[in-house]
C-alpha cells in the first residue's frame, strides 16, 4: 500500500459526513428483515457509521449511538473466542469455504454430511455454539463477556425479546441443528445450542462500540488500549481472511469486489469492516438488499474506500 | 500494513532459497494433471519460483526459467483483457460469486440458468472467451499478444500439441458450452469458443516471465517498465479481489486463510499471486493436491507471506 | 389379464413353500436396520410370508405369525385414513412423484419449498400425521385403531420401547419437520407431530395380519369380509398407483420392474403387495438391501410374481 | 381385474364420441412445443384418438388419422429394439428409476457420474442411440424399420425437416452427450449420436397407426396379428413397468394416480398408452401441459379409464 501510505492521513470527519448525505436517498430502499418478528419493529431510515483508528481516534454520524441488533456479526465474535482457545482443531467440525448458497441452506449441508462449509453461515455459527458450550458453562454469556472486553464497555447485553422472538421463529435454525445431530457434529443438545444461539445474536451494540471491538482484528490480534493479546497475528489475519471470502452471506464474492475490505454483516443492518493495520469501521443501517446485507451499509462502505483510498487490493 | 512498511525490504533471494529447500519434500507428494494427455506427461519434481517487485528487482529460484502450460492462470488474462475493453458490461453475462462448487461442474450453472458464478471457474472462462471472440478475429490470438505486452516478451507462444490434446479431450467443456448456448449465454458457435480457449490455456511461460506479466496488477493497473495503464486503479482491485475470492478453484477460503494473497492457479501446477502496492511472485510445481492446485506451489506461497510478513490482510 | 384369468388358480401353498426354499441362502445377505437400535436387536434370519386372497382363503409360511415392527409400512394406513377422511384436498400439502432422492433427504424439500414429493417420504408422511393430528385428538392412536379395523384384529398395538428408541434418534425426522415448519407446511408442533410418528411407525403386525390388512386395497376400497367401504374404488386404484410408483423408496422403478405389483415397505423388513381384484400378499425379512427394502422380501415378490403369473403388467 | 373381465366388453366407439366432445374446451388450454421451431408450427387445435383392441377391432376419431412428430415416444421403440437385442446387460449403463428431475436435466447426470436414471430421459434415450449406434449401421434406420414392423404399415417414415430444425437446436442434448461421453457412458462419437436421435425423434405416425404398434406391448411381447414374438412376456411387463414408473417425464407419478396406465408421451403431443392383454390406445393433441405431457391427450385417457372401467389398478 505504498501509495496509500504516502497519502495524508485522509480527514474522515469529512468523509462521513459526505456519505451519511449520500446515503439518504437510499434509506428508503431496502427491507427491514422480517422474519425476526422483534427486528421487523425497527425503522429502516436509520444510518449510523463510526471509524475507530489504531491511534485512539473515533469519529461517529448519524445514529453512530443508537443500539442494533447485531445477529450475525457475533458469528464473528465466537469464532475469535472458539479460534482463540481451541485453536486450529475447529476446523475439523467446520470449513473454510465460500458456501455458494444461502446462509441458512441445508442443501450442501446434507451433500457434506453434516459438515458445515464455514463459520459464517448459520450452520457453522451453530457449531460455534455447540463447541463453546462444550468449554464454558454458557456460550453465550462467554460470546457476551467476549463481546464487552473487546469494545471495553461494560454495559453492553444481550436483548432477551428479541431472543425470545427469536427463538420462536427459530425453525429453519433447529432444522440444521438436527441435521447435524444427525451426523454427529453438534455434542450438545439441539435446545441448549439454539438457546444460546438465539441469545448470542441478540447482543446489541452502537456502531461506536462495534468499530472499537473491531480494533482488535485491525491490530493484528491485539487489543489497541490495553496491548493484550486475544490472537497472535498469524490467526488475526487468518480471520479477517474468512471475513473477506465468507463474511457478507453469499454477496461475499461482490462485496469483496466493491468495498474490497474484510467484513461481516447481520441481518440487524449492522456490518463490521477492516482496514487491517489502520482502523476498524462499523456501519448501520436496517434496510437490507436481497442478499440480506445493509443495502445503504454496503453502499456506505463502498464509498468509504474510494474516498479514503483504503483496500486491500 | 504500518508494520511491514516499517521493516527493511525482505532479503527475497535467500527466503526463496529457505522455500526451495522446505519444499523438496513435497515434490512427490502432488498428482501431475491426467486428464489432458500431454500434461501427464510432465515430472512431478519441478520447482520453480519468481518474484517480479515493482521496483524492477527481480528473484528467481530452481525451475523458474523453464516454461510450462498456464491452463487456467489464462483466465486471468482473457478477464483483464475483456474488462479493460467492455467494463462492468461484462457482469450482465458472468457473476463475481464463488462458486462453492468444482472448476467444471454444470449443476449450478443449470441451477442459476446459464449464468456462471465467476470468471475463473470453466464455465465463465468460456463466456470471456465468448466475448473476446465478438470483439476479436481470433480470441486466442488477443489473448497472447496481451500476455506478450504485460511481461514484456515477444516469445511467449501457444503449445498447439497441448491445445489439440486438450481439445480431444474437452467433452465436459464442451457440456458447459453447449448448456451455456441453450440458455443463450454464448454468442459464437461452441467450436469456435471451445477451440480458441483450449489454445488460450496451452500458453506457456516460465515463473519469471509470469511473475513479471502479474506487474501491472500489483501496481493497480499500470504496467510497471512503460506507465502504460491497462485497468484504471479501481478496476485493478476489483480483479484483485475476483482473485482473492475465486482465483484457486473451490479452495479459494482455504488459500486465502492460509496465503491471504489474490491469486490465480492452472492445472499446469502454475500460480500468480500479488501483494499489491509491491509485487507479484508465480510458482510453478506440477503436483496438484485434491482441489486441483499445485500442492508445493500452495504451501511455497504459505511460507513467502510468513517470512516475507506480507499478506493483504 | 386374460391370460392369467384363463389358468387355474395357481397352488399358493405349494408356491410358499417354494420360495422359502429358495430365499434361505440370502438371509444372511441384507442387512438388519441399525439406525432404531431397538430394531437393530432383531435376527436377519427371520422369514415369514402370508397371501390373502379376497374369496377369504389365507396361506402362510416360515415366520408368517411373529409380530414384527411394520415402521413405514404404515405411511400406507395413515395415508389411507388421511384420504379416507380429507379426500383430495391432502394433495395441496403433499405431492405424488417419486422424488428421484433418499426417503431422508432434506434436499429436494428445500428446493420445493417444504411440499414434500409423496406421502411415502419421510416428509410426506409428518405431513400426513400433522393432518390427522389435527383432525383426531391422536393421530397415532387414530392410525392404529384404522390398522385394528383393516386386519380385523383387536390386538394390534405399539411396541412402545421401539417408539421410544426411535424418537431418541429422531435428529433427522426433527430436522424435516423443522423445515417444513419454517416453509409453514406443519401445523401442529414439531414434538407432537415426531411423537405421533414414531409410535405411529411402532406398530407390530404378523405377516397374516398384514396381508388381511391390504385386503381393502385389493378389493378396490371395500373390506371383503365385511362390505365396509373405507375408499371409493376410484380412490382405492389411485393409493395403488402411488405404491407402485413411489411405494418402495428409490427403488420404486426396479421394484416394479423385477416385482411388477403396488408395494409398501418398510425398515423393519416388511412388504406389502396387492394384485388388484385377486389377493393381497406381506412377506417379512429383517435384511435390508442397500436401498432400505427387504433383500430377500423383494426377491421372494419377484419369485411370487413369476411363479403365480401374476402382474398388473 | 375380475370385476373389469365380468363386465361387457365396453361401447369404445361410443367412448372415443363422448371424450372428443368433452376435451373441446381443452383444446386452447395447452401449449403447444416451442422449443423446436418445426414443431410450434402446428395448430394446437388437433385432436386424435385410437384403440387397438388385441382381437383386432380398432376405433378411432377426430384426427386419428393425422400425421404427428413422435419425438420422446420412439424412446419406447428404441428401448424396446435394444432390449430386445442386447437383454439385461443395458442396464449396466442406464438405471431404472424415476428420476425427479425434468427430462433433459444434467443436475442428476453429473452426480450420478453419467448414467441416466431411466431410458426415457434425454439422456437415457441417448445411450439406447448409442447402444443401436454400435450394432446396426444406422441407429435411426433400425428404429425405423422396427416401428414399421410393429405398426405393419411400410410408409411410415422420418420428417426431416423436424430433424433438421431439431438438430440445429440442441445443444440441451448436445451438453448432455458430452457429459456422458466425459463419464465414459457414450461410446460412439457425439454428432453421431445426435444426428441418430434427431432423426429417430421425427419419426411420423398416426393414433391409429401408433395404437397398433403398441399392440405388441399389451400382447406381452407379441405382435398380435403375426405371432411373432419381439420380447418374451417378463421383458413385455417390465417394459410396462417402465412406461408407467418413467414414461411421462417428471408427472409419472401423477399420470399413474389419473390414468393408472402405462404409457409413453412426447412433446409432439402425442400418448400410447396400454391396458395389459387388452388393448392399445393413442391419443395426439399437440397443447401440452406444463409438465410436457399432451393437456386433452392426459384428460383423454383418464376419461377412457373411467369410462371402459379400465385400469390395472
């Protein structure tokens, strides 16, 4: 990134503020998910987007403050926790590949008997919990005290209506976790894992708060206040490459090609993005496109990198 | 990559003797490509590796002067070719998912009605071809001289005894081409296409002159010895992440979680990989593993992005 | 069959007694369902066979009076009693192909939007058992008490240890039920639906009493000792039209090709056969082949078939 | 089929009076062929119907004795030539099972390495070509002069113009060969099996004509004006079995539930359907379903059912 590096620090207060302009016309446009009753409440006019650079510097917009519903950006969340303490054996129970089909299909799931193409569809997340249910009294009370230390706010929790809401809904997701049992890759029972599940997704955060939780992945595997170690910076890079090919449901290959920075999304409308190196940006917006990203988020994003010249690529 | 940056300029020419050394024990490890006769034929013990860096400074170990066939590390060239002439008009006819699916399957592409997931599986090869081939007398033609301008060397050639073996033996791109055609995605007739592709994936060059033609897309479009701009910056990253994403086969999550570098693999046992901003490095090794990449090539480009500390991410 | 109606009634005892003579050497070749343990306990040496005929004539061989666990023998009396009861109004939630798949498959249920192939598939028969469900306070109990009224036997029950072994591996059944759930094509719980199924799937009959029980279906609808009519005759040829055609699993095709006769089998090693107008035929060996039929079952069909000249065909 | 042989034999022509009357507001309900431009040029307003009793009465009307284009129903005549020539031993290279998937799918093919599940799919039709390619001279001629055989008239013949336009359009089948010469299942070469197939496709006849050379079928394997014998009676019944487990593409299961006959249907509009020792009857309306099958030749026959009382149900 030489060019890159040559340029001057760009002035992202600016930046925001031109994208959170840009993005209104937008808002309009994309669906609310409704197959969460709870989630289906939320307006889709909100935008929010916040920058955490390495240096400590924050800069926030819109409704950079306001709670969201995580949902699958804590699929991020537990694979670091699971990544970081049990290491490469995960991958025995889970892939590493794109899946090339809906987040939550069964299809290639039965074709693979029961093995899971990665972390990141639904099925993965589901091995996640069941692995983190092996190690710690309740997964998702681990994800949740994960999830705290690594934005380093205290106050953020889980949202028990929507994981009840949830967990009503929550057919398809027992669908997978049986058919898993079924091939023997999920040791705990199909409640307990759901349940947690369910809860874990419910997390909510401000972007403020998500961008600073990335700031780990952006540092290589270290927490940028406190210099501790969650991964060394080999796995801390491996991750943001299974963000990169998996992290955005099956849109990863086109989110890739027009943002070209490792992410993960949820279907709250909330997307965490890296500039490995540099800074941590998180972006929220209800409304998603067909894919089930944030349709303004992903937009945002885009324009993110061409204005601040930043991408991997 | 304010770490890297920061670190003196690897000493290359050691690191690729240190891989050089690593990798002996992998040579018999590989499977030499059967299905195209005369690629059988090839010894399983060749290495070779280059590293083109956009200073002009170039490194070569073992085999890295001896040619062989590109086969699919073509592809690349056919879409930086199509995409700098007909831009994202392109993307109406292939899409830029992974596939989740091997190289020359026909499920999806029946599933998704002709459509193939991304230009570097068989299927959206044979629509880049398909496209050169309206625009150019011969498409296989355009794409040499495109590969003789981007490394700089007028003696890069066909193998015609590859192509005619290849072309023998071609029913299943055949298969793909003629689905394509009946879902209407291919405008010149089957032959046509199947013929000028099969003398495209018989060029052959050495990892030298590869890891030089990669130039122009580790230095964001413009080659690197002439300023000429073939991709504007933009379009250069975007092939980059096409790479990153979809550019080794379905093991493209595995070798980005393991590399972390845009890359394009041949059955051939050839790779060309990018860090963007400085170099391009290809390798050459014939002995595949099960995903069809050359398996000492694979994990010489594991150990580069080690001791190199380069990764994109 | 003019043919057939021309010749003597052939001399079934005789016949019996032949091809238990001749299945003896496959016993030992099926193998016993190890996927319910309870059934997995059974000898695969077992061999019983019981004809009906409609004049009220009755032969039996070998084991043709020990109970055995008929398991999805019984889709064919729930499915009677749901058609009996709802007429064609099930076909909205159920459809009547053969599904080219394994009776388990959650595959070709995705792709169709949780509408199940046929009512012999697992699907399709929770789909039947959540419509009995809710037109009977107990579906299973309705489902028995049809199978006591058929057989003309008040001692017909569940074997309560195999229902309950079954539901503890349910992990599959519970994942079908759940998608169908999610597509909203299962009205009552999943857990109600599963336990109903697999008491249900419990019940034990002899091969005598099974035979009885198809009488109805070989006398087009009406019970032959009683007069009752449960289906019209129309109806009555269109349950035999869906057992040959998807009766047998996916080995439907070469069931009617080597057997030639509706059939319903099941995992427990029973069949169910009928010659319209003439007879209704059960055979029961715990050894499945490798597409979950009775192995020598099958084969001693196809001998009865051959030897009696009789064939729909 | 007691009952059924009690009765009088049925007024056929007074039957045929009343289904012509009754399909009239059918007529505009179909679609007719498309696909091959030959063929959309007839009007969809045609309809035929005839019966060939086995004792030689034969009962006809409307257009019963019109010239259609065969097309999927000389897959029976292919089948049965080849059958007869070649017993068991095709069965290595095409299966017997319905198949789930639309006629000229490659999903199936491709997972099941190049064997078709049945002889009446594309692809199992092209390995019978194949199978005539390798024994007779010409494939098409062979199934020409069977059918002529069968339906004792001489003056039957290809319409070449079908074939022509046919040709020109199939790449479908094209992909589909090639996919099984890639699998090894085609041993003759593509072009070949094609130009065969096409022409044997465009085979013309009328009900009438057709209705006889099904004669053979329902006289278990004997044509019954000569005696000669073309299959013995077990290869006759499982060529029946067939016809009704496969020969109505993907809506075998649902033909067998309405008409409970075995039949073989093309998209030329045209059905032979069969009442085993009985008789053989054809019906031609070229508006077809949308599962390929000719709209008022389905409703046609399962009028007959009802009316003769026929069915071998």
């Amino acid at each position: 990134m030489t060019t890159t590096d040559m340029q001057a620090t760009p002035d992202y207060a600016a930046i925001l503020e031109t994208i959170c302009a840009e993005v209104q016309p937008l808002l309009s446009q994309g669906k609310v998910a409704s197959y969460i009753p709870q989630l289906s409440r939320v307006s889709g006019y909100h935008f929010g987007m916040a920058v955490y650079c390495l240096d400590g510097q924050t800069f926030a917009i819109g409704d950079a403050h306001q709670k969201f519903s995580l949902q699958s950006v804590t699929k991020l969340f537990a694979l670091a926790l699971a990544f970081s303490r049990e290491g490469d054996s995960i991958w025995h129970r889970v892939g590493r590949e794109p899946s090339g089909n809906p987040f939550n299909s069964l299809v290639q799931l039965e074709y693979e008997k029961g093995k899971p193409r990665n972390p990141f569809i639904n099925a993965g997340a589901l091995v996640m919990t069941d692995i983190l249910s092996s190690r710690f009294v309740q997964s998702d009370i681990a994800v949740l005290q994960f999830a705290r230390l690594i934005a380093d706010e205290n106050c953020i929790d889980f949202d028990l209506a929507v994981a009840q809401s949830e967990r009503e809904t929550a057919h398809r997701n027992y669908a997978i976790a049986h058919l898993m049992k079924d091939f023997g890759n999920l040791h705990n029972p199909v409640k307990t894992v759901i349940d947690s599940y369910c809860r874990q997704c419910s997390i909510t955060m401000t972007c403020a708060e998500l961008a600073k939780a990335g700031g780990f992945l952006a540092q290589h595997g270290t927490i940028p206040w406190s210099g501790a170690q969650i991964l060394d910076a080999s796995s801390a890079k491996r991750l943001n490459a299974l963000m990169l090919t998996c992290g955005t449901y099956d849109a990863a290959g086109d989110f890739a090609y027009r943002v070209g920075l490792p992410a993960k999304s949820g279907v709250g409308g909330g997307i965490l993005a890296l500039v490995p190196g540099e800074l941590a940006v998180a972006v929220w917006s209800p409304g998603l496109d067909h894919t089930g990203n944030s349709l303004a988020g992903t937009y945002a994003l885009e324009r993110f990198t061409t204005l601040t010249s930043r991408s991997i690529f």
